[in-house]
C-alpha cells in the first residue's frame, strides 16, 4: 500500500482486538488447568511468549491458535478470530486498508518515499523501521516485518490480482540498510515484475509534467465493488469511497501512467541502477 513504512503505533496491554483474544486464550487456558509452562511446552513456545499473547503484547502466529484451539478444546471460538487477530498486527490506521488490500482484485499504487511494503524484501523492511523516529523496540520491529511479509502472500493468490506500482526514481536510488540491502531489493523488484499480473513503472525525475504532485496514494478494486482509495502521511490515513473522488484519483493514475516510464524501460532502468551498485 502507499503506507510506504507505515508509521508505528504499538498495542497497549488490555485494549484491542489482540487483547481480547488474549483474554479468550487465558481463559480457555485456565479452564483446562494448565499453568502457562505446561501449556507453553505442549505447543512449543515458552510461557513469556504465552504471557505477552495472553496479555495482547504480542501477534500470536496462526499455527499457534490452530494449536491452542485444538489442545483447549475450545471448539472453535480461538480459530475463528484468526482474521481479526492478523489484522490486529497492523497500526489501526493501516487495518481496514489490509482488509480490502487482501480481498482486492486490482491494486495500483504511487509511491515517493520508499518502495512500497507489498515489494519490499525482508532485510529492506527492517532497514526503514529501524530508522523510524522515535526508535521502536525490537519486538515492534519483529511484529511489523513479519505483517508486512504477510501482506505479500497477495501474489501467490489465484486468480491473481492486477497490480500496478509507478515509484519515484529516487525511490530506486536511496540505498536504506545500505547498498547490498538496496542491491537485493532492486534484484527482488525485478523478479516481481517479471510476473504477468505485476507492472513496475519508474517516474523518472527527468519528467517536466507528474500528475502525482498531490502525493502517494492506492487504489484498490474488488470483485464487484467501486474502486476506494487509500491515501496516508506521517501516520494518519484516509480511505477514499466517494465515487467521484475516486474515480479523480483513478484518473490520475491513468496519466501517470503514460508519464512514467513504460514496464519494459523501467526493468532496463532497473538494470543498469544494479551494474552501478
């Protein structure tokens, strides 16, 4: 999404989505009489992991609630909340835009900053939170790369959404992590792009004319729905459904379009930028 490296707002204990499923947990937990060792060594993880789930700390994995569901006897009532509890693992801004991201069927976006999470390599993500400011803790950090590597198993969907990415060429250029973390993320960038339902385009700074001055944006589409469009800065977000609205920014992308280098040009733009690295 346009979240570019969105901004990090962490989860205080007792509230949220996370925090009820922890109560959930702690109860079901209690109820079969088991102390958080035992119930931690049954299903791998340590009774400090537990505690920081049941406590809404941390973003339990899916594995874990199919685990615990099943061992708790629960019938079904932990299982069903996996949904909410992945989103759960996002900013609260970034967590309706997740939801429609994942259900999308066409996703176009515009980025300035960064390249955007749903291209982003492991090593890259880390780069851009370590650099947030105030600092995050490393758990934070650990938690938000792993929801953002999440959002990528977008691509291996079928049918597979239609996705297009036009980013700012200084985008390609500012080396975050260093120049082999930058060196992995633009070979990583050309793989994506190589796929059939995924075009990669470079605004190239050389244009006199961008008509994505007003900033970075996403526009999402699902089967069936009206194209919304997600727009977000310095941690605050708005989704955009008002057609005619929509419908301007959806506008706007078009033009870019023609703007921006074509897919073919920026693979041979991308190219050249790793020969210089």
């Amino acid at each position: 999404m346009a979240e570019q490296d969105e901004s990090e707002q962490t989860h205080e204990p007792g509230t949220g989505v996370l925090a009820l499923f922890g109560r959930q947990l702690k109860l079901f937990r209690v109820a079969a009489r088991l102390e958080r060792a035992e119930f931690g060594t049954m299903t791998g993880y340590s009774a400090s992991t537990v505690a920081a789930y049941e406590q809404g700390r941390r973003t339990p994995p899916p594995a874990f609630i199919d685990q615990a569901d099943e061992l708790l006897k629960a019938g079904g009532l932990l299982k069903v909340c996996k949904d909410e509890v992945a989103r759960g693992q996002y900013p609260a801004f970034f967590r309706d835009a997740a939801r429609l991201e994942a259900e999308a069927s066409e996703l176009h976006l515009y980025a300035v900053q960064a390249v955007p999470g749903l291209l982003q390599t492991e090593d890259y993500t880390r780069a851009l939170l370590n650099a947030r400011r105030p600092l995050l803790d490393d758990a934070t950090i650990e938690q938000r790369v792993a929801a953002r590597l999440a959002r990528q198993d977008i691509f291996s969907r079928w049918p597979a959404p239609l996705m297009g990415f036009v980013i700012e060429e200084t985008v390609f250029r500012r080396p975050f992590g260093g120049r082999s973390v930058l060196q992995t993320q633009l070979e990583h960038l050309l793989q994506v792009g190589g796929m059939r339902n995924v075009e990669i385009q470079v605004m190239s700074t050389e244009r006199e004319d961008n008509a994505g001055v007003d900033g970075p944006f996403t526009l999402i589409t699902r089967k069936g729905a009206e194209t919304v469009a997600y727009l977000e800065v310095q941690g605050r977000s708005i989704l955009v459904s008002e057609r005619e609205e929509a419908r301007a920014i959806a506008a706007r992308y078009g033009i870019m379009r023609a703007q921006a280098l074509g897919p073919r040009e920026s693979t041979t733009f991308i190219e050249k930028l790793l020969g210089e690295l």
